[in-house]
C-alpha cells in the first residue's frame, strides 16, 4: 500500500537537509543522509591527504547494513499486521537518540579518527539509512526526501508541462516542491543549530520524528 503525504514530504526533507548540514559541520564533512557525495570528498582526499578520509569510507558499508535490516524490518512488521510506517519512524528515532548520545559521550568531537567519534557517524548514517529505506519501500505518495537532485529535475519538467497546459502538472509540482523547499530550510537551520547547541541539535530531528510517528496511520 502507497503511503506519504505533503505533510510527511516536507518534514522529512527538512530533518534530512538539517541532519546531513550538521553531520557534515560537526563530523570533518561526513554526508550522513546523501552519503555517495562523500565520494567526491574521498576523491578530494587521494590528491590533499586528509586524517578524516577513513570515517567517509566506513558509512558505505554501514549504511548499506542499515538499509538491509530496514527492508527486513518492514517486511515482517508487514507480515505481522504491525504499523510498519509508524515503526519505521520509531527505528530511525532510536537510531538519531543513540547518534545524539554517543556524541555527548565523544565531546569535544575534534579527532575524526577516535571510535566514539566514527561511531556518532555511524549512528547518524545508519538513522538516515533508514530514512531512504523506508522513503523508497512505503512513501510512494511522497517525493524523495533525501537527495534533491531528482526533486529539483521533475520539478522544472513539470513546470514547462505546466506551462505547455498540462493541467495535472500543478499538483505533481506541489508534491515536489515542499520537500526541495524544506530540506533547503532545514540545511540552514542545521548549520545554525550546530554552532548554538552542537549535536544536541539532532534532538529537534528526534522531535520530529516522534510527531511523525504518533500521527502514522500505518
């Protein structure tokens, strides 16, 4: 069953805007939530060397574990008549809690090679892992809420079509539009958190996700 609304397109591209801008400021500039753009940072780092080159490398492998178990989480919530979307939700707020927690007990996060600080990364990728997961398993209603690069292609497609008197193209629009807006939103507020609170930052992303979990239908 397709679910995802507006609503749930908006806030979830604002969390993963805000997390992967913090995540990107607060970890040496590890991508949590649009983790290929580290390989561009990988590549960066074979012609200027750099110590933090190692924690990019380790959140492939972590985020590929955590988007396996994700699918094999909704398929039995789905087997087992479970609220699959709402624990889904709940999963990926255990997950942030964890990432918010492990760095308190890192702070000062200053050496990208220590294990508690590539375990916050780990954390904070596998949290979002879950975010793609479950955007592409059960969000079928709601655009991408993670990488806009596609949003942003099907938007300017639809407006020409809009233009062209496609009388549809106004709704696809609006269905693209809130998650490119809110994650752009969420990418300047989560630089902004991280110079006032630091990680203590990721409980409004914790907050978020706790609202959206107890208003999941399913």
């Amino acid at each position: 069953m397709e679910r995802g609304d507006i609503k749930q397109g908006a806030a979830l591209g604002f969390l993963a805007g805000y997390v992967d801008t913090l995540g990107f400021v607060g970890l040496f500039g590890l991508f949590t939530a649009h983790v290929t753009g580290n390989f561009v940072l990988i590549g960066r780092a074979l012609i200027e060397p750099s110590q933090a080159i190692f924690i990019k490398l380790l959140v492939f492998p972590v985020f590929i574990v955590f988007v396996a178990l994700a699918r094999l989480a909704i398929l039995h919530w789905d087997r087992a008549g479970a609220k699959t979307l709402r624990n889904s939700f709940l999963l990926q707020l255990f997950l942030m809690l964890a990432t918010v927690f492990c760095a308190w007990r890192a702070a000062p996060v200053i050496e990208a090679s220590e294990p508690l600080t590539l375990l916050t990364g780990s954390l904070c990728a596998g949290a979002m892992a879950i975010q793609n997961a479950y955007g592409k398993l059960l969000l079928g209603k709601t655009a991408a809420t993670t990488v806009m690069t596609g949003n942003v292609t099907g938007l300017v497609i639809e407006l020409v079509d809009s233009l062209r008197g496609d009388p549809e193209a106004i709704g696809r629009c609006k269905k693209l539009t809130w998650p490119v807006v809110m994650f752009a939103a969420g990418c300047m507020s989560g630089g902004l958190a991280f110079v006032q609170f630091g990680f203590h930052g990721l409980l409004l992303p914790c907050a978020i996700l706790l609202a959206l979990a107890g208003t999941a239908r399913d």
